[in-house]
C-alpha cells in the first residue's frame, strides 16, 4: 500500500508575510463564523507551511480528507490562487489549478491514473497562472518514477513549492498554527471527546496521554515493548454524520525510530482498526458475525449533536475492551511480538541491508531484526533453504541476498553490527519514549 493524500497549496502572489497571511486567513475565517481559540478549546487547527521565499502557503490540517473540498473555498474567500493536490496510493497525482473564483481551471496528472480516459491539460493555462517551463513538465510526465510522489516533488522544484508533500506537525520554523472555534458556540471535538471517554479507563490499564499535538494513549508493557491506543477521522459514507476509528498497535524499541510527533499516518504501518482485532480473534470460529464486523470498521455520529458524538465514543471503547485491550495483554514477549505481526500482516521484511553500510541508515523501517534477536531458526533456515535453491538454479543475485541475510544470525562482524544497532534503537526510543512521558 502505497502513500494517500490531499493537500493545497495556495499562490502568495502578493508575498505575503506570515503575520500578514495569518491575519487574512483568520479574517476569512471569522467571515464563516469561528473566532480564534487557544490549543485546548480549538476546534479546527490548521498549520501554514510557508516556503522558503514565501511564493506558496501550504494549508494543513490533522485531517486532510476534506482538503479537497476546501480547495475551491480557499482561492475564493483568500482571493488566491491555489494547486490542490491528490496523490492516490503512491501510483499517481491529480493536479488541479483553482481560479480566484473557486472555479477549478485546468487538471493534470502525474503517473498512471487507474481511468481509460484522462483528459488533456492546457500548458498554456498552467504557464499563464504559474510561469512555468512546460517542457520541464513534459520532462516529469515522461520521466521514470518508481512512486507518485517523486515526480510531485519534481513539480515542485520547478514551481518553487517544497512543501508538496508536507505533513501536519511537520513544518518546523516555515509553520504557523491558528486555532478556531465556532463563535458564541461551545462543541466538543472528536480528539476532546476521545480523551474524556478512553482517558479514565485507559489510564486504570497502565496507558499515559503521551506529551504530543495527537491522541496517542501509550503504555509500556516491557523496557521493549509498548502497545498504542489512538483515533483518526475517516472519511463518513453519509453526508449528515461524521465517522472516526479506533487503531491499536505493538511497537518494541527496535524500530529504527518510535515517533510520537508524528500523525497517525506514520505509523500506519503497524496499528490496526479495531475491526481487524475482532476479524483476526473470530474469523473461522461459529461466534465470527459478518453483519457485526460491519458496524465496528467504523462508528458514526451526528455532526451537531455532543450527545451523538459521546454516545458513539462509549460504544467504541466497549469495542476496544473487548477486542484489543485482551489481545494486548496476552503479549509480554518478543517472540509474541513476532506472532503478532506475522498474524496481523505488520511488515517485518528483510530489504536493502548491505553489511558495509551504516546499519542506523538502513531503509528498513519494520522490526524485521525482531527475528535476529530472538534468534529465529525458523527464519533462518528458511534463508538457507532459499540459498540452497539459488546455488542449485544458478541465481546469482539471489545467491548474495540469501547470503546477506543469513549473515545476520551467524556470529560473526554483521551479526555483531545487527545487536550493536538494536543495542542503539533501544537506548534512542527509550530516551524518546521518557521525553514523551512513558516510563520504562
């Protein structure tokens, strides 16, 4: 699975500073009824990335599944112009210049769309809004690219936009946070509701409302291991209702890196809904309910309604007490850790590892070294069972990669390099994870 996501960037024609567009973008959100709030009461948060020469204000959100939606919005109530992005599974790019208007003007695509059809761009509506070379852009159209995203930031040098693939919490010194909140009115928003709902009974379980901007709930079960409770907004299928899911995951401290200012999206790789605890625990047994599983993918409330909201948070912990909480507590150990993921499809693959290289730098983000330090047999003979195979065929290239890979359990220089790098994560994520306010 590949990398998603909505984004605008709006033209700073006028070069704006970020005291002045801040001031315009909270005028223009005055004029739809909110006024400026401080972090706790927001909300709606958004943060401006600026770039480095001020050229394009980046407009994101913890959220950025309406971004698209916004985009039209934007360019007409900031009189500017704005490039709204989608990038979809990492395959391709949906470009989409925006008039003063909010009126779309023209589209292009970067990669392989999945439709037969895809329409023409206008190079000179794109030179006329935005100066720019169109054979360079021919040139990135035309270009090899193994993901979607390479080519956008290609687009983005020659429009002079190095935020295109900017995340919310990510902006660093170009980044200004404003806070809103509907005026004369008081709402409950969904992180508010998730801390008054989970906090108190995931507390009573050992986990800590971590020092960060997102809802994580984190707990250390070991000095190695953590599970992770948190939300996320999902994109609802009614139009009157909103819908949010609830994710759980087992981390240990030998990823390369535990990142808690990061948005959920960044860990995507090894939390689950709750949905799949439920699907994986049931599937196969006479308790397992198709009907059910439905209704727990995600869980709705009305847009409006506090009561709605908190009715739907109650019944979402429920969920998550009866089907993560018990699974969490039944792994103490690396090797279940190992199980776990094996179980829950958590990528934990050997890649890219040459035993010259710096291992801290190796590519791998997964806990595929996991199966180094407990010394899985299984795994390894499975290894030489492969190099056997390539030896017998003639596969050279696959000989060497067999040959990498067992080399991380035999003893020897590279598999002392492996434990003197898991020696390294530990002593990075635990220092992070006491900064974070996880004692372990």
């Amino acid at each position: 699975m590949g990398r998603s996501l909505n984004i605008n960037h709006v033209l700073n024609a006028d070069k704006l500073t970020k005291a002045q567009f801040k001031k315009q973008f909270t005028d223009m959100m005055k004029a739809k009824g909110y006024t400026s709030a401080k972090e706790d009461d927001a909300e709606l948060c958004y943060e401006l990335v600026f770039s480095a020469d001020g050229k394009w204000v980046t407009i994101l959100s913890e959220d950025d599944t309406e971004a698209k939606n916004k985009a039209s919005a934007f360019a007409r109530d900031l009189g500017m112009q704005v490039l709204s992005v989608e990038l979809v599974d990492s395959d391709f790019a949906e470009l989409t210049l925006i008039g003063l208007n909010g009126s779309p003007v023209d589209t292009m695509f970067l990669g392989e769309p999945y439709f037969d059809e895809v329409p023409e761009p206008s190079p000179l509506k794109w030179q006329t809004m935005l100066g720019i070379d169109w054979a360079k852009v021919e040139e990135i159209q035309h270009g090899d690219h193994t993901f979607a995203e390479d080519a956008l930031c290609e687009f983005g040098e020659i429009i002079g936009c190095e935020n295109m693939l900017a995340e919310f919490g990510e902006g660093g010194d170009n980044a200004v946070r404003v806070y809103f909140k509907k005026a004369g009115e008081k709402k409950l928003t969904l992180n508010a509701a998730f801390k008054e709902v989970f906090g108190p009974e995931l507390e009573k379980l050992g986990f800590v409302k971590i020092k960060t901007t997102h809802p994580y709930y984190v707990r250390a079960v070991t000095d190695e291991i953590i599970n992770v409770i948190t939300i996320k907004e999902e994109r609802s299928s009614d139009l009157n209702a909103k819908a949010f899911t609830i994710y759980g995951g087992i981390a240990t401290v030998y990823r390369r890196e535990i990142d808690f200012d990061k948005s959920i999206s960044n860990i995507a790789e090894w939390v689950r809904g709750v949905s799949i605890f439920y699907n994986n625990t049931y599937k196969g047994t006479p308790e397992y309910d198709d009907e059910y599983i439905k209704t727990i993918v995600k869980f709705y409330y009305y847009n409006e309604e506090i009561k709605s909201l908190l009715d739907s948070m109650e019944y979402s912990l429920e969920v998550t007490e009866e089907f993560i909480i018990p699974v969490f507590d039944g792994i103490t150990n690396l090797k279940e850790v190992i199980e776990f993921n094996e179980k829950y499809n958590v990528p934990m693959l050997f890649k890219g590892f040459d035993p010259e290289i710096d291992l801290s730098k190796w590519s791998s983000e997964n806990e595929a070294l996991l199966y180094v330090k407990t010394d899985d047999k299984k795994l390894r003979v499975s290894f030489e069972d492969s190099l056997s195979k390539a030896l017998k065929n003639g596969r050279d290239d696959l000989v060497e990669i067999y040959k990498k890979r067992i080399s991380f359990f035999n003893d020897g220089e590279t598999h002392d390099l492996v434990l003197k790098e898991l020696t390294r994560r530990k002593e990075h994520n635990v220092d992070r994870l006491k900064k974070y306010g996880i004692k372990i």
